[in-house]
C-alpha cells in the first residue's frame, strides 16, 4: 500500500505508455527543425499545453508555462516578476503553512531587495487567521499574497476566493502554490480570479521533471525572461536579443516534451 502522495503521486499506466509511445515514434526537438518528426513532436508538446489549459480553466494556452516543477514555477514568478516589480519596503504575505518552495524565493528576495515578509499564522484547528491577513492587507505595502492551495501537512484548504477577493480590493496581485490542491480539487483559474497559479506534474499522477507555471497573459507579457539561450528568443544580434512571445519567452532550451505528454495524459 502506498500513502506517501503528498510527495509523489504513482503513475498510471495511461501516462507511462503515451511517454513510451512518444520516445519510439516521435522523438524529436520542438520548434526546431523542418522534417516531418519535429512537426509532429511540436504538436503533441502544445496538444499538451492546450490539455493543461483545459485542465485549469485558463482563457488562452499562451497562459500555461511549462517548467521542470512547482519549486521552479514559483521561482519564475520571484526571479521575474518580483525582480522588476519589488522593491525596498515592499511586502509578500505568506502563511505559516507554506513549503519551503513558497518561502525560500521570497527569503532570497528580501535579502537581495529588503523587501519584507508578513506571516499569516493559523490557529488550533489549522485555519488561515484571516483578521491577520486583513490587517496586514490594510498597511497598503502588500504587493502579493503567495498561498498555498492546500497545505502538504495538515491538508487544510485556505479560503482562496475569499483571499483572492480581499487581497484585489487592496491591489495585491495573489499567486497559489497549487502542488496539492490539483490532485483532489477541480481549479478553476479565471472562476478564482488568480494572479498565478503553479503545481507539479508528479502530484497528479504525471511524470516528474514537468510543472507549470499559470499566469495572466496581461502580467507574463510584463515579466522578463527566466532564464535565457535557445527556443526563448525572436532574435539575436551581437548587441542584444528580443525575446520571443508567450509562453515560449519563458521556455529557455529543450522543454519537457515527452513529460508534457505523459502530464497530458494523466490529467485527461
């Protein structure tokens, strides 16, 4: 009996056999090359994303960002976002139920930026205090709450409409650390109304090596680029680069494809 999905949920052979299917038949890079195979490759990697998209209620496919976890989704939305966005004085909010993936990015920030960090406690039952995070909304130097879906210890769900709500009424943009909350709730992205949303396809029954990363088409057009060399660029020249559209902008090097794929398949 297995009972450790919190960390990693087992595979289904659905999505085993469509990643074995993809390795026999249709190994190729995507968005390069002119042969047939990289065409087909190209299309079952964005077949995918548009199966995420589905999955999550996204209004547009350029909205989903493939990453290689939740851990690097999260990071993306600090590194990028955060980087141009935050400055000295301003605040994240996070809860005291966070995994270290929603805490760490944001830690590096304040010591990088001195930006400042605004625990929500809970109390005995393991709920969100909301008062705390109304109190600290109303300092008016919030500029994002960054709150898990579903909390990998106690398994409590945070408000997330009510939260979500709240934090826009103050103009704070919200980002979810969906990782657990995927697996066991249907998410409806535009119905919630968040900012970002990222999970891992290893905690809903896909192969590791694959996240994603949800973000308003508005805000990724905003954010710089992650990480930079092959697939991410428009072009190069020797004094600079443009970076290519969504969500490829965000997709440096060879993605995930044939765990896109095995993801695709789990979820459907």
């Amino acid at each position: 009996m297995y009972l450790d999905s919190a960390a990693t949920g087992q595979k289904p052979q659905v999505a085993l056999d469509a990643m074995d299917d993809f390795y026999r038949t249709t190994n190729a890079n995507v968005h390069r090359g002119m042969h047939g195979l990289t065409a087909k490759a190209t299309e079952m990697y964005e077949h995918s994303r548009e199966v995420v998209r589905d999955f999550l209620g996204a209004a547009n496919a350029n909205e989903i960002v493939f990453t290689k976890n939740c851990t690097e989704a999260i990071n993306l939305v600090a590194k990028s976002w955060g980087g141009k966005n935050l400055k000295k004085g301003d605040a994240v909010v996070l809860s005291i139920m966070e995994h270290h993936s929603n805490i760490v990015p944001w830690l590096q920030l304040k010591e990088e930026k001195g930006i400042e960090i605004v625990w929500i406690d809970i109390d005995d039952e393991g709920n969100l205090k909301m008062n705390e995070l109304e109190t600290a909304l109303a300092r008016g130097n919030v500029k994002l709450v960054s709150i898990t879906g579903q909390s990998n210890v106690l398994g409590v769900r945070p408000p997330l409409a009510e939260i979500i709500s709240l934090a826009h009424k103050a103009k704070t943009l919200v980002l979810v650390d969906a990782a657990q909350l995927v697996a066991h709730h249907a998410v409806d992205v535009q119905k919630l109304d968040c900012d970002f949303l990222a999970f891992s396809g290893h905690k809903v029954y896909g192969p590791t090596g694959i996240g994603v990363l949800y973000g308003t088409k508005e805000l990724l057009e905003e954010m710089p680029p992650f990480l930079g060399g092959g697939g991410m660029i428009a072009s190069v020249t020797t004094e600079g680069f443009r970076p290519g559209d969504l969500p490829y902008k965000f997709e440096a090097g060879t993605p995930p494809i044939a765990e896109a794929v095995g993801l695709a398949a789990a979820i459907t």
